[in-house]
C-alpha cells in the first residue's frame, strides 16, 4: 500500500475534479458577480455548488424554517453568507402555538436571483456525469457508481449529500442526531452524493483517531519538510487557496508541528520533529483505515480502486485524465487567476463560499 495513492486522496480529486468543472459551468450560465468586477449589482455572489447542495436545493418558494433545512439537508450552510450574497431572505419566526421561537425557527426564502440559481445549479450534476460518461466511458462510470452505491448502502443513513463545511480545527462535520431521521431521497443519489458519503465517512473515521483534521494533513502536512518549503510555494504544492493554507499554518504552529522563519526576503515554513511524527502518524493512520474498510467491505474496496485509479492517474495538471475538463470559460473568475497543477488530496470547504479548493 505504500506505492499507492491514498483512497481519500482518489475519491477527494474525483470529488473536487467534479464540483471544479460543475463550477466552471454554473459560472458561465449564472448571472452574478464576483470579486474580479462585471455582473450586476443586485446579482447573486458566485458561490460553488456546496452552497446549493447544503442550502438551496432544499428550499421551496415559499421557504423554510432553518432547523427544517438543516434537517433535509443533513449539513448547515454559511446562513449570514447565503443572506449576504442576495441568495435568501431571512424573516423571524411566528410564535405560533404560545411556543418562544429560537434561533433555528429562522424562516430562509430564496430571493427571485436565488430561484435562478436553482434553476441553473439542479440540473447541471446530470450535464457534468454525462458529459463524464462521454470521456471516461458509460461502463466505467456506471462501474464507479455501483460499487460506490453498495459502500454507501453500509454507512450512516444520515450522512449529507454532501461534504460540509469545515468546522473549528478545518475538521469534518458529523452528522447530528438531533437532526432525527433523513430525508428519504428520490431515485439514485448523484454521482457527487456518493463520492462525498463515501469521503466523509473515511474522514470522520480518521478524525476521531487524530487531533489532527484530515483535511490539514492530506492537503498541508503532507507537503511540508524539515529543510523548509517557502510559504508562498504551499498553495501551489498543495492545491488548495492561500486563505486555507493560512488557516491550517495557525493550527500547525499552535500544535508546535511546523513554524515558519524568514530567509532572505521569503517566509519559509519548516516541519519540526513533532510534526514529523504527526505526518508518519497521518500516513500509517490513512493505511490502518483503508485497510479495515478492505476487510469492512471485501471485493467493494478493490473494485472501488480500480474504478478511481484509471480517472485519477497522478492527480497533476500535465497528465491527470480529470484536468480534461477543468479549462475554465475565458470570462469566469478561475480563468484569471493561476491554473492549478494539482488538485487538492481532501476538499477545503470552507464557508467562503463552499469552494473545494477553499478559493
């Protein structure tokens, strides 16, 4: 196991590969606004479609209490982000029924550029698996669904569609109980539900075992060394936003495994001898993991590899089958700013805007 690509790191760049070219397309097709100017004022803000699955594709006209939503989506969204960015209307609750409303009893309504959105998010997951089934093959990706589909028929019911915001520490999201029981879902889960369920899980697996998020290793640790990697370097090793890479060095350095000295005139970030330990302990902790699900699920795990491996290739821009489609449309936002030449080995979703690179 020790010459193979991690399966978190497999499933996160199919994952991210997905929401990326998902993204690009929304981008196109969406009247909004982003950073780099253009768009109208009273437009929506560009957000991923993370913000659509863990808010907006749950929201009739009419609206919903929050604690509602969050029970239909199974993951809370960025609420104040979501108002802010001219997708919902937040109304206070009625006391109906003598009952004082709370916090949660929030009522969430799309505004009429959120129904548009909705309109052109809902769709496009169907746009994006089909146009993956013309370049990797019908049988292919109806081979990844199916194995993924019978590892998600074994895992908690309750976990979301998919993957949340990272919490405090960048750690994974588990599910709530007092959430109660899910959603029942009409017809096959998405291609990107499946990927995020099978993730997810792994990833609070690994999570309970470690003081460490699996999100901060794969992405952040895993690139640092003892001779010291300039900072300004990280995102680009990394393939994750340089707000994220600021966010896991805070958590690094609190933990004393890594610090970051000035040699010449660059910042450089070394890994200390305790971060040495942590990052033996996240790749043998990733090994054990994989290793129980092999014997968990049997032939799945296998299959499921073998699905990924072909797909994935390297993970690196020059010869990765998924950066096919990532070439972003000239007038988007991700057309100005630098190409990536790695995807991220597990999703930064941040509340940002729900991107999977943390952009």
């Amino acid at each position: 196991m020790s010459d193979r690509i991690p399966l978190t790191t497999l499933l996160s760049q199919v994952l991210v590969a997905f929401t990326l070219e998902l993204d690009n397309e929304a981008d196109h097709r969406l009247n909004h606004k982003t950073t780099q100017g253009g768009g109208n004022p009273h437009d929506v803000w560009m957000t991923s479609a993370a913000m659509y699955l863990n808010c907006m594709r749950w929201l009739p006209e009419e609206g919903l209490p929050l604690h509602e939503l969050e029970r239909r989506a199974r993951t809370p969204t960025n609420l104040d982000g979501m108002r802010r960015w001219g997708y919902v209307i937040l109304s206070p609750p009625s006391a109906a029924g003598g009952k004082k409303p709370g916090k949660r009893d929030i009522v969430l309504r799309p505004t009429a550029n959120g129904r548009q959105a909705q309109a052109v998010w809902g769709p496009l997951f169907g746009v994006i698996e089909e146009r993956w089934r013309e370049r990797f093959g019908g049988l292919e990706v109806d081979a990844l669904r199916a194995v993924l589909g019978e590892i998600v028929n074994h895992l908690d019911s309750r976990l979301p569609d998919v993957m949340p915001i990272l919490g405090d520490g960048l750690l994974g999201r588990p599910p709530d109980a007092k959430l109660g029981p899910p959603e029942p879902r009409d017809g096959e889960l998405m291609l990107a539900a499946l990927l995020a369920r099978v993730l997810l899980a792994f990833a609070l697996e690994f999570e309970t075992e470690s003081r460490l998020s699996l999100a901060i290793c794969a992405n952040v640790l895993r690139v640092l060394d003892p001779q010291g990697v300039p900072l300004r370097e990280l995102p680009e090793r990394s393939g994750v936003s340089n707000e994220s890479i600021a966010m896991a060095m805070g958590i690094l350095r609190n933990f004393k495994l890594a610090e970051v000295a000035k040699q010449g005139n660059w910042q450089v970030v070394r890994m200390t001898v305790m971060g040495r330990a942590e990052r033996a302990r996240y790749e043998d902790r990733t090994k054990l993991i994989e290793a129980r699900w092999a014997a968990r699920f049997g032939e799945r795990l296998t299959q499921l590899r073998a699905a990924l491996e072909p797909v994935v290739g390297d993970g690196m821009a020059e010869t990765s089958p998924l950066f096919a489609g990532l070439k972003p449309y000239p007038e988007s936002w991700r057309a100005r700013v630098r190409r990536p030449k790695i995807l991220p080995h597990f999703p930064m979703v941040l509340h940002r805007g729900g991107y999977p690179d943390g952009s």
